[in-house]
C-alpha cells in the first residue's frame, strides 16, 4: 500500500486513493466544492488546492536520499488539486502553507464575484459549504465592487419539485453529474460557457427524474433548492428526527425536520447498507399526508345511520362489546386484516389479540396484493444472507433479477443495483417479460414470454446440470431428493425450456453460466415474478431449486431478496397476516380465511387496521390458467371497526372508526425487504385524539380479557418499544432484537471505486468509515441460522400458459411510483408526476392496429374497457401490453389476462 | 425534421467510433448544414439517434459558438474582433455596423435578414479590419462606407 505524507502525517492507504481521501484518514480537512465522495472527481472548482511533492529519482532510477538519508522531494511547480490526484508511495502533500491559502482565498474571492451573498433569504444558510469555507478560507472582503456583479435569473423552476437560483450555482456540476452518473437521467446539464453558463434541463417533463431531490442535497451552494421546503424555516429551526421511509420496501433512513408541529422537509439519514445518502422523491416529498387536513381526529361510531364523534372510551368498549359478542359465538366469526404499512409492534399486537384472546386465525395482510402466498417460506429458507450489500456488490457477485422493476416500485434499490454493476463489476441477469430501466445495466437481459418464468428458471437448471456447474459438495451435505429431481427433469432438455419460456437456448446456458460460476449469487424476484407465483408453483420451486443446486444460501450476497411493495411487507409476512402462517411464518394447521374470503361476507366482524380493502377489493382478483378471476365490491359484515390515518372508502362503512397515528407521531420498527428490522423515533405531535395503532389493539385487548381467565398484565404497554422488547423475547425470527441492539451503533465502511488497480477489475476501496450509525438488524434465514438443516428439492412441471391468440393480447401489470394511492394522492406537490393512465405496446403490434405514439385507445377485458392513450415503443414484446395499476381507472387490473386494443 | 439521407449519414457516423455518442459533435453539423441551425426538434432527433438525452446534446450545441441554436437571418456576417483589426479601428466599425443594422452582435435584425457575429481571427490581418460574409465572401480594409454598401445590398438581396 502506497504510504503518503500530509503535513508531516503519514498513512498507509490502498492503491488508487485520491489525496482528499487520504487527508482525511489523518484528520485534515482539505476544502472542497466540486468533490464529491459518491462521484467520479472532476476538479473542476479548484478549492482543493495543495502542493504536492514525490521523491525525487536519480539516473539510477534510485530515490535520492539527502545528508540525514531522506528522500529529496521533488515539489511540483504549480499547486495540484487534491480531489483528482491519487496517492503515490513516498507522495508528501502540504495543505498548511501559505501558498495554499493564498490560493483558497483566492478561489473563494473569484467565486464570490457575481455570487449574490444573500444567505439571509436563502434556504441553504446554515448548512452550506459555500457559507461554511468562505468564514473559514475566505478573503473576508472582496476587491470587486458590488456594482460589478452579474445578475441572473432567481427563480427558475427545474420541474414541479426543484427551484433554481442562477445566480448562486458556482459550476460545480455536482448535480449534472449526480443525475448522469448516479440516477442515469442524464436531464440536467450546462448550456452554453463561462459566465453565461447555465443549468439547465430539457426533458419533458422537465427534471424528469425520481431521484430529482437528491440534487439539492448534493449542491454546494443555495442554487438548487426544495420547492416544497422553499423559505418555510431556517434549517437551524427545524428539529430533525431520526426516522425510516414509510413508503416502499427499501426503508431507507431520513430525518424528519420537524418545526411547529408539522414535516418541514424529509432529508436522507446516512446508511450506506440501506439508502446511502440518497433517497427517491416519493419519500423525500410524500409526507404531506402525515399532516394532511383531512386527518381522522377523534373515534366515530355509527348512530342512526351516520358516523358520530365519541370518546375513545365509548368506541372502545363498543368496540370490545360486540367483538366479545360475536367471539363468544363463534371465534371464526372474526376476522382482522392489517396493511403492511403497519409497524411490527402493531401487526404484533393484532396477531396477539387474534390468536391469544380472539382465538381466530382470520388474519391476512394482502389487500390489494395478489392472493398467493408470495415467499413466506422461501424467505424465510433461504432469505439473503446477513450483510448483504446490494449497492456494494462485487465483480465476482451474480445478482438475478427476476420479474421485477425496482425502478418504480423500489426506486433506491433500482440506483444500487446499477452502482454494483456499473461501479464495481457486478454481473446483473436481469429477466422479465418486458425491458426495464434496470436491464440497461445487466450483463445478460432476457426477455421470457410472461409465464414461461418457472420453465426459465427449469431452464437455467438444467443447463447448470448439463454442464456439472452443479455445486456437489453443498448438494451432498444440504441437499435431498437431488437424484429423483433429475430424473423428473430429463424430459426438459434446455431447448424444450428456451421453447417454452420464449427464451434463447443460448441465453439460458450464458446465463446459468454465470449464476454457477459466481462464487456469489442471489436471486431478487420482483411482483411480476410473484404473480407469475401465484398461478404456477413452478416459480418458488425453480427459484430454490438454482439456489440450492448451486449452494448459493446462507452466506452474505447470496440466496433471496423478495422485493415487496410496502415498507412492511416483510413484518407481515413474519407476523404471520397469512391465512396458513402463523407467527414467524410457522406453516399453521388450521387455516383462517384469506383477505378475499372476510370481504365477501364470511365473518360477522371485520377488524381493518391501515388498509383499504373496500377501495381495493376490485384488485383481489387474481388471474388463473389465463382466465381472471374476480369478486364483486366490498361485503359489509354484520360489525366492521376500521382503523386508519383517514375516513377510507371501508371506514365510510364502518360501524366504529378509530383515528390512528402516522408514522412521524409514533416509534416502532419497520422490516425491510431484505429483512432488515430498524426503528424509527416519533417527530410530531399527534393530530387531534389520534392515537397508535397498538394503543389501540391494546386497549381493545384489554377489555376483551377482563373477567377472563386471561391475564390482564400482559396487555398493559408504556410505549410501543416495550412491545418491540417483547418481540425480541418471543419470536424466534426477532430473538435479541431489543431496541438497544436494534440502536446499536456499528461501523460501515464506505466503498469507492479504486482507479488504477492492477488486476483491471474494479476494486472497493474503503472512504474511511461511518461511524455512530446503526444500520439496523436482519434476521437469519434457516440456511445461514442451521448450518445442519437439510432442503428437499420439490419437482413441479413448469408451465407456459400465456399463449398468444391473434387479435388478443397479455395484459403485463405494472405499478408507477406515483399513483393514487391513500398516501400520493393527499400529497399536491407530486401530483403533476402522477402519469395518465396509458397502455405500452411494441411498435409493430401498435402499426398492426393503426395506432401512433399518443394515439387514444381502448382497452378491453371481461367486462371492463377502458380507454387510455398509447405509448409506443419498445419495451414490451409483441403480443404483450403494459398498463399500469392503481392509476384514474386502472385500480384492479388482472395481470395475465387477455385484453383487445381496438383504436379509438 | 431532418431528411432520411442526414439521417442514414448520421448513422454511418456511428459506425465510426467505438462509443456512438462520440459521433454527436459531426452529427451536429451536418444537421446545420442541413437545417441551418439547430431547432428543438432537431436536437431531440440527434439525442435519439446518438443516444444521449436531449440535455446532454443541447450541453454540446450550446458549449461551441459555431453551432447555432436560434434561427440565423439570411445572412450571417461574422466580425473579426481579434488584435490586428482591433488596431485598425474595428471595434469603433463593429459598433457602427450595429446601429446600421439595429441589433447587437450576437443577434439577428428585426427583418431575420441579417445576423452579426464576433468572430476571432479570420486570417487577413495584411487587409485589416475584414468581415467573412455567409462564410464565403471575405470583405477586407473595411470602411464605413464599405459597411453601407454591403448592409444595402444584403438587405435588397
């Protein structure tokens, strides 16, 4: 490792580390603005000037070595910037003399010239380091009089969601190179030079990108600015507390800034396991609904027809009064059914109640979502082992991405999975029925005929045989039933599995290749996977089949990510809201009824905690052999308590309504799709009488077992974190996951990508460490926890049900970041990136019909037709439409399905 | 809006380089040539053709002088406003060229006849202050009443 000297302080830092770096690990700040550690260096803004020096070589080629026998060091000329010169051995760096502060002063002076020095009114006081170097490097004075400044324009709208102030941006292009290299929207740019240089952007619409927020993060100075936060606070008045998104699965780390009682802004909290410090415009700017007027503020109980304020008192004894009634009954009678935006203490606590006092499993969590039971065990076997690092995936790391697009539905996993393969040679399969933003950044992309996934994947399987890149070693002591499993799969040859997934034959052996050879693999599979789950159990078995063959579980970077739509997915999965799981995800005997059955009137009493069955309940519908399967609305029992942040289309039907808290009022811990468990403080008040959601499954608990032989203690709860210790001493997935070592503060080092290395493979080379941060906790699959444990390999004959009839087409459901969901659609600002809703075709089905990029038409299927406007292009294959979900008139559309396009 | 045959030379351009969008900066001016300039429309056609997004290609299109990004008159005159016409007495010239034609340097007259451009050296400092007119006609030992003469004919042009 090359030692390198700065201000007389050495260090030894790995092969192609940038001076700026290095000074760091000694302590010493160089200044810079340009320079950013998650880009490539520029040096383009000069701060971070320094001398710099290398010991001087004779003819000989030997150091020269003067009286006292130290090198001569041979200074350069001119001062070098720091940010883009990397380390030698024997490197000697002076960052103290006057030389280098001559040249500070300078830069700042020259910066400053047209600068318009109005911190007063600029959102970025406080915490710019424009502000910050000029008081420590700066001239104090400027010898260009203010007369002579520049003026440009001040408020120039960068899309609906960024302010540009052109007079305060310095050039830096950390947001042009932040869009380019770090989101790939390359739609900032510079236009024209020198003084008239401006950012600017042309996409339409403008600023199209979801990572936009980022950008004001990343400025330097008070150019890019937030125009929802837009001179509503000081940055120094704004209380931030630490907190998890509450959108998607990601559950990325932020701060929320807090300021008389309502959000001032959301920023990302550093975590470079999880979000690193970025985050996606949804969670930066989605939170306006946490303060949203139209919040429930106190209980309602229906009375002659009409929902009627109460005291919590009232509602909760009619509450536990009629579920008692019912209960006594029958137990089966009752049915609970909980959103996955609820945090673990609360989905604990409901599942208590239910099992331990209720005595029903009508549990479900899956309104909304597809009705298959998508991954509980296979997660649960063979989930991603602990540490793994989806942005710091290395060159010899495989990463299948089946069925997913992480774009819109996991937007930073999306931005992570491209750093691995673009900045340190990850090798990406990426495979769908469709092309994604993601596919652009695989090694291998494949296109498979939508329900060819499970002969895609039978596929890769046999090709590995075929080629012995089985790993027979792992199969010997971890694997059963290998033997019969191949002989049931010798009638699959890789040409029947290419014929019937629609996939070339050498498609399938590359990238089999690949997936074997890798000395780490894993596998993420995404909604379209798991739907493709639902109608053929092919899938789950093919996708533990290639991990256990391969012996890819169980160690970091290997076995499965199952990328779920909410940011507590996974918290309801192991809380068991599945009819046939029960906690932990233990299969259970006696199956409760799913979501579809208790909203079509099979039980009396209906508990909705967070979710919105009666708005959705069109989306149970799932597709099977091709054929959709429907149901008719919302069945109102005969008693229905619902729980929610708003007067939802269920509650509208609810006999007693009880107002919960947001996320930003209360603490608890969310589970990440990668099944990392982390927690989340309380930043506001709560609005009105609100109250958590396990206060209130508590209270009802408690009613329930007074007079029972049921022990009250157990239902009495300070705060949700002692519910969160409980957990930790029950579960078996949670166990030790008490909220000291959930807050436990560890070290993550921040990888960079080594230039110059000599292997000419990417190298990770450490930025120095981040330090008091906990990054949360992740519970063992079976195969990393049981070192003993044995799988048995299932055979299930692959399908490929989707064929084509002529004139028809397979409807391909997808989901938008933005759309109407319970938490968007109270959210103004980001309404404009809502998208209308439209259809995808392939060019050359769209010139069959006569239809144009634009073209208005309709959309037809079982009784439905909807008409929406036309996107030609590429991405999907012939034969399959796109649409996406849960847009104005597209809630409930039934992946699979076969629809008409007929031109308007 | 740019024909087939600029087209199908741009993609021949692309051929050319390893990384296709290093063939932006020729397929630039070959759609000047043809266009004239270079509208909205065209920079979307380059940016799909290259595949670099719109703002990138404006970022090039914008960065060098010689592409033009708004509509040029009929006529672009460019105006040596280097050292040796300097001497000469160009600067006072350039600035009565402007009232001639009512608009500054940089800019297109009201009529969209005539555009008039700075320009560095344009290689006859023996025949200082000179003027390349439409990038043919090269006007030497400029006087005022030379400028006349040619503002009048350009105009009736």
């Amino acid at each position: 490792m090359p030692q390198v000297t700065i201000d007389n302080k050495s260090v030894d830092v790995p092969h192609g580390t940038l001076i700026v770096e290095a000074a760091k690990q000694v302590g010493i700040e160089i200044p810079v603005f340009c320079y950013h550690p998650k880009l490539q260096p520029v040096g383009m803004c000069r701060m971070c000037l320094v001398e710099v020096g290398t010991p001087k070589r004779g003819k000989d080629g030997q150091i020269e070595r003067d009286a006292n026998g130290a090198p001569v060091i041979a200074w350069m000329p001119k001062l070098q910037t720091a940010c883009t010169t990397v380390v030698s051995d024997g490197m000697m760096v002076r960052t103290d003399t006057a030389q280098v502060a001559d040249a500070r002063r300078a830069i700042i002076e020259f910066l400053l010239t047209s600068h318009p020095l109005d911190c007063p009114i600029c959102d970025k006081g406080g915490e710019c380091p424009l502000q910050n170097l000029t008081m420590a490097y700066g001239p104090g004075q400027s010898r260009f009089p203010v007369e002579s400044k520049f003026h440009n324009e001040k408020r120039v709208p960068l899309g609906d969601l960024i302010m540009l102030d052109r007079e305060r941006c310095i050039q830096c292009a950390r947001c042009v190179r932040f869009q380019t290299e770090i989101a790939d929207d390359p739609v900032l740019g510079f236009a024209a030079r020198g003084r008239g240089l401006e950012i600017v952007t042309l996409s339409d619409p403008p600023f199209d990108s979801k990572f936009s927020g980022n950008t004001i993060d990343t400025c330097p100075v008070g150019a890019l600015t937030s125009r929802d936060f837009r001179l509503s606070a000081r940055v120094w008045e704004v209380r931030d507390y630490p907190s998890v998104c509450a959108h998607c699965s990601v559950g990325c780390n932020l701060w929320i800034g807090e300021r008389d009682r309502t959000i001032k802004r959301i920023v990302p909290r550093e975590n470079e396991a999880v979000n690193e410090i970025w985050l996606c415009d949804k969670g930066r700017f989605v939170h306006h609904f946490a303060t949203s007027s139209e919040r429930l503020t106190q209980p309602l109980i229906r009375r002659n027809g009409d929902l009627q304020p109460a005291t919590w008192n009232q509602a909760l004894d009619l509450v536990a009064t009629r579920l008692k009634e019912i209960q006594q009954h029958d137990p089966n009678a009752v049915g609970g059914l909980a959103g996955d935006r609820a945090s673990n203490e609360d989905l604990y606590l409901f599942q208590k109640l239910f099992r331990r006092v209720i005595g029903s499993n009508n549990l479900d969590h899956r309104v909304g979502w597809s009705a298959a039971n998508v991954g509980a065990d296979l997660i649960r076997l063979y989930g991603a082992g602990i540490g793994t690092n989806l942005g710091a995936l290395a060159h010899d790391t495989t990463a299948l991405v089946l069925g997913a697009d992480p774009e819109e539905e996991q937007p930073v996993i999306r931005l992570r999975l491209a750093r691995s393969a673009r900045v340190f040679g990850a090798t990406l399969i990426v495979a769908n029925g469709r092309l994604t933003k993601l596919a652009k950044y695989a090694k291998q992309s494949v296109v498979y005929r939508y329900g060819g996934e499970s002969a895609f994947l039978l596929g890769m399987v046999r090709a590995i045989i075929d080629e012995n890149l089985e790993n027979i070693e792992f199969i010997r002591a971890r694997v059963a039933n290998f033997d019969a499993f191949k002989t049931a799969l010798a009638p699959y040859t890789v040409e029947r599995c290419a014929e019937l997934s629609g996939v070339n034959a050498d498609a399938l052996r590359n990238a089999a290749r690949a997936f074997a050879k890798s000395p780490d693999a894993l596998i993420l599979y995404g909604r379209e996977a798991m739907f493709a789950q639902q109608n053929d159990p092919a899938v789950a078995s093919g996708i533990a089949t290639l991990l256990l063959i391969t012996g890819h579980v169980g160690r970091a970077n290997n076995g499965l990510v199952a990328l779920y739509p909410h940011n507590n997915s996974t918290g309801a999965f192991d809380f068991g809201f599945l009819p046939d799981h029960g906690l932990g995800r233990a299969q259970v005997e006696s199956k409760g009824l799913s979501a579809r059955e208790m909203t079509c009137g099979k039980v009396r009493a209906l508990y909705v905690m967070a979710c919105d069955p009666a708005l959705t309940s069109d989306s149970l519908v799932g597709t099977q052999q091709g054929e959709s399967v429907r149901q008719d609305g919302f069945v109102k029992p005969e008693f229905l308590v619902v729980q929610d942040l708003f007067l939802t289309e269920t509650a509208k039907l609810a006999d007693v309504v009880l107002p919960a808290q947001s996320f930003a009022e209360r603490e608890g811990t969310f589970t990440n799709t990668e099944r990392r468990v982390q927690l989340f403080r309380a930043a506001l008040k709560p609005v009105g009488e609100a109250k958590p959601d396990w206060w209130i499954v508590a209270e009802i608990g408690k009613r329930l077992v007074s007079g029972s032989n049921l022990k009250l203690e157990t239902w009495d709860y300070a705060h949700a974190l002692e519910i969160t210790e409980e957990i930790a001493a029950s579960v078996p997935l949670y166990k030790g996951m008490t909220c000291a070592a959930l807050a436990e503060n560890v070290k993550l080092p921040r990888p960079r990508s080594g230039q110059g290395n000599p292997s000419g493979e990417p190298a990770q080379i450490a930025m120095g460490e981040l330090e008091n941060i906990s990054s949360g906790k992740m519970w063992a699959s079976v195969a990393e926890s049981d070192a003993s444990a044995k799988f048995e390999l299932v055979w299930k004959e692959p399908s490929s049900q989707y064929s084509v009839v002529s004139n028809q087409y397979v409807l391909a459901v997808a989901r938008s970041l933005y759309d109407g969901g319970t938490l968007a659609s109270r959210t103004k600002i980001v309404q404009p990136r809502v998208p209308a809703p439209y259809v995808e075709i392939n060019s050359q089905d769209a010139e069959e019909i006569g239809i144009a990029n634009g073209a208005r038409v309709r959309v037809s299927f079982d009784a439905r037709v909807i008409q929406v406007s036309a996107r030609v292009n590429g991405h999907v294959p012939p034969g399959v439409v796109l649409m996406a979900n849960n847009l104005d008139g597209t809630a409930a559309l039934p992946m699979g399905a076969r629809v008409k396009i007929e031109k308007v | 809006m740019l024909s087939d045959n600029a087209k199908s030379e741009i993609q021949k351009l692309l051929t050319k380089y390893p990384n296709p969008r290093s063939a932006v900066m020729p397929a630039l001016h070959l759609a000047q040539r043809e266009v004239g300039w270079l509208p909205d429309e065209v920079i979307q056609e380059i940016a799909d053709l290259v595949g670099m997004s719109k703002t990138e290609v404006n970022s090039v299109a914008t960065f060098y002088t010689m592409y033009a990004r708004a509509r040029p008159g009929a006529h672009t005159l460019l105006f040596c406003a280097d050292l040796p016409c300097a001497l000469r007495g160009a600067e006072d010239l350039l600035a009565r060229l402007e009232r001639k034609l009512g608009c500054r340097a940089g800019e297109t007259t009201a009529d969209g006849k005539i555009t008039l451009h700075k320009a560095e050296c344009l290689g006859g400092c023996n025949h200082a202050p000179v003027m390349l007119i439409d990038g043919v006609e090269h006007v030497q030992d400029l006087t005022d009443e030379k400028l006349d003469e040619i503002v009048k004919r350009l105009r009736e042009s």
